[in-house]
C-alpha cells in the first residue's frame, strides 16, 4: 500500500499522532486491522462509513477495510539539507513516502520548548519548506549537470531528456522563489520524465494542526489554525485539524468511557479517522466494493494524476484508470484471466435499492464487459471462467 509520512519540527506532537493512531488500530483490532512492520511505520485501517453501511445491508459477517500506511519521520530540522541533524537521512526517508503529513504545532504550552521560542505556524512551515525546497534544488542541478553531458542516441530517448530538461528548467524557477514543484503545471511525458527523481516538493501534502484539548470544539477560531489554513491554500494542500494529546488520551480509555470523554470537549468523535481518510485520499487512492460470500471488501485504487493535487487528491484522468478486469485482478489473478463481465452497481444505487437482489430486480445493476473504467464507490461482483 502506499505510504504516508509523518514530519514537523521537534515537539509539535509528531510521536504522539504516530502512536495515537497505531494504539487505536490495536484497540480496534477486529475491525481495523493494524500492524507495525519496523518500530516507525504502521499500516492501519481506513475507517469508511460507506463500507459499514454496504457489509449491513449485505449481512455480512465481515468487513474488510483498505489500508494505508504511515511513516514517523522524526528529526527534520532547520539545516537539515546542509545536513545539520542526522539530516540527509531524513530526507532520503521523506523521499521513500508517497505523501507528507506535516504536524504544526497550534498548541500553546509553556513546559514543552518550542524549537524557535514560540508557536509560529507560518516559520514552522517556511522552515520545513526549505529544507525540501534545498534538497530538490541540490537534486535538480546535479541532474542537469548530467544532462547536459548526456547524448542520447535514439529519438525517444532524445524526446524524453528534452522533456526532462524543460520541466527541469521551470521547476529550479519555482524553486527559487521557494514554491513547491507541485505547483507547477506539467505535461504527461514531463511528469514520466521527472519522476525518477522523486522531489520532495512534488509529493502532496496535509497540513495537521495540533490543537489544544481545550480548543478542539472551537479549532475555526484559533488564529494559529487560520494561518495554516491560509499557507496550505496558497500551497495546493489540504489541512486537517487534531489534537495528538487528546487521541493519545482517548487511546488509553476503555472503548465505553471515550463517547463521555469526547463529549466533555464538545465534539463528537476522534479525529483519527478523518486524518485516515483524508491521507488516503491524498495518497490518489478512491475505492470500490465487492463482495465474496460472507465478507464486503473495501479495495483501493489509484486515480491518475491530473496535474497539481488540490486539497481533495488527484483527479482521474478518464482512459488511464483501472479496467474491470484489472480490478477483478486484485482480488485474484484467476479473476482476470477468466474475466467475463463485472455487474456493477454505483453506491448510491445500491443503498436506495437496500440489496444487491434488489438492485438487480430494479434494473441498476449493469452489466461491464472488459473495456469498463472502474469508479468510485462501485459495488462489483465478477464473473469469470475457471
Ligand atoms: P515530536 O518531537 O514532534 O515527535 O513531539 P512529541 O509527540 O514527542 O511531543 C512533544 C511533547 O509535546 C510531548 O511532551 C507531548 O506530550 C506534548 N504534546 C503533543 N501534542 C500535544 C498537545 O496537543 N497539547 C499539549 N499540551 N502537549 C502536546
């Protein structure tokens, strides 16, 4: 599954947002299957109401959600692109992740040190942009250096290094003023060839901002937030707001007392879930149903990328999505190979029809043959030849 890594400064509440979401996987662990792989990365479940609604109206006796997985990248500081800190190691660990969850700190706090002296979201995000903003740079230049010396031979490679240099080019502009790559607007073949240098201003972002308990119910009003909210719209990201201590805190409490904790703060529910799902979705990944005997599954697939992310993911590029027997794939490749038709019915459809029979009687369950693009929220089941 794709990956999703957790940096900011030191003290804004990186490792307890980390272990607030591993613990709560644990808590939950029949329904949101959790697991660690290595001390600093989990994989966790995506809470999705859509999926308990369907495996309901199904009878399932299980519902088996998609996953994503998160990266605590602990030690980014100021320098760390000169490689002050255990820096360019960091950096290199940010390179590996698909998308970036940087915690702000919007909490006041007087006994836990600020690293700059006070809560400042704006310098704590500047801060963290240029070392990402440096390190592509460094990156790019010692690339063109490269190209420039290089002579392909054949005219696709002649074609793709052309591109290259042209993306290159306006990227290192962007990067100057200390704007991210993702805000500049690529071809396809550009974007291919760019890739492999996985910069980091390239991959999408979430802003968290941490919260005090005391502000949760209230967070529109914090003037930390809004500033966060201001500088992830100015930079294409989206922001999430979350107090780690709070989650830290109702990760300790018996499953029965966290509703009367919660309500004491005047909110409804944790913010775990929402920061699950609003990283995959970053991550480019939407979802459809299908079901087997007695489980509804939850499968995650990636939407191909449309130019800049905005706050909501990348779009999907009609004609370049997965096709109905690539999804059947997923499940098993005997699927695909035997693939006949996927019956399909969109989400909505299904709910109002109240079961899949129903659906059918109704006559919106169609019938997909191997050229269908899956959307979002289809409910298929796949008919194949063994
Ligand atoms: P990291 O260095 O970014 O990983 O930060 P930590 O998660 O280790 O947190 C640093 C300190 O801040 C710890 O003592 C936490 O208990 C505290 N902390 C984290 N989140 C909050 C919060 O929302 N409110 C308050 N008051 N303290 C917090």
């Amino acid at each position: 599954s794709l990956r999703a890594g957790i940096v900011g400064l030191p003290n804004v509440g990186k490792s307890t947002l980390f272990n607030a979401v591993v613990e709560n996987g644990k808590a939950q662990a029949a329904n949101f299957p959790f697991c660690t792989i290595e001390p600093n990365v989990g994989i966790v479940a995506v809470p999705d109401p859509q999926l308990q609604v369907l495996s309901y109206l199904s009878k399932s006796q299980r519902a088996v959600p998609a996953s994503v997985e998160f990266v605590d990248i602990a030690g980014l500081v100021k320098g760390a692109s000169q490689g002050e800190g255990l820096g360019n190691k960091f950096l290199s660990h940010i390179r590996e992740v698909d998308s970036i969850l940087q915690v702000v700190r919007c909490f006041e706090d007087n006994d836990i040190i600020h690293v700059n002296g006070k809560v400042d979201p704006k310098s704590d995000i500047d801060v963290i942009n240029l070392e990402l903003v440096f390190s592509d740079l460094d990156q790019i230049e010692k690339r063109m250096e490269k190209l420039k010396k290089s002579k392909a031979k054949d005219p696709q490679s002649k074609v793709k290094e052309e591109a290259e240099r042209s993306a290159l080019e306006r990227i290192q502009r962007v990067l100057m003023d200390g704007k991210p790559a993702r805000s500049v607007a690529l071809s396809d073949l550009e974007k291919d060839a760019v890739k492999h240098l996985c910069l980091l201003t390239m991959k999408p972002v979430i802003y968290v901002a941490n919260v005090a308990e005391t502000d949760l119910a209230d967070s529109g009003s914090n003037s930390h937030v809004q500033e966060v909210t201001k500088i992830a719209s100015h930079l294409q990201s989206g922001v999430v707001t979350i107090s780690a201590q709070v989650e830290a805190e109702l990760t300790e409490l018996p499953l029965e007392d966290r509703t009367e904790y919660l309500k004491s703060l005047g909110v409804e529910e944790s913010g775990l879930g929402n920061l699950i799902r609003a990283t995959y979705r970053l991550l480019g990944m939407r979802t459809y149903f299908t079901s087997g005997e007695k489980v509804m599954l939850m499968i995650a697939f990636i939407y191909k990328w449309s130019g800049p992310p905005d706050s909501s993911g990348p779009e999907l590029v009609v004609g370049l999505g997965m096709t109905a027997p690539q999804a059947a794939g997923v499940i098993h490749s005997d699927f695909e190979k035997g693939f006949i038709r996927a019956e399909t019915v969109a989400y909505d459809d299904f709910v109002a029809a109240g079961s899949l029979s129903a659906a059918r009687e109704k006559g919106l369950l169609r019938s997909e043959g191997k050229d269908y693009i899956v959307q979002e929220g289809d409910v298929m089941l796949f008919r194949f030849n063994v």
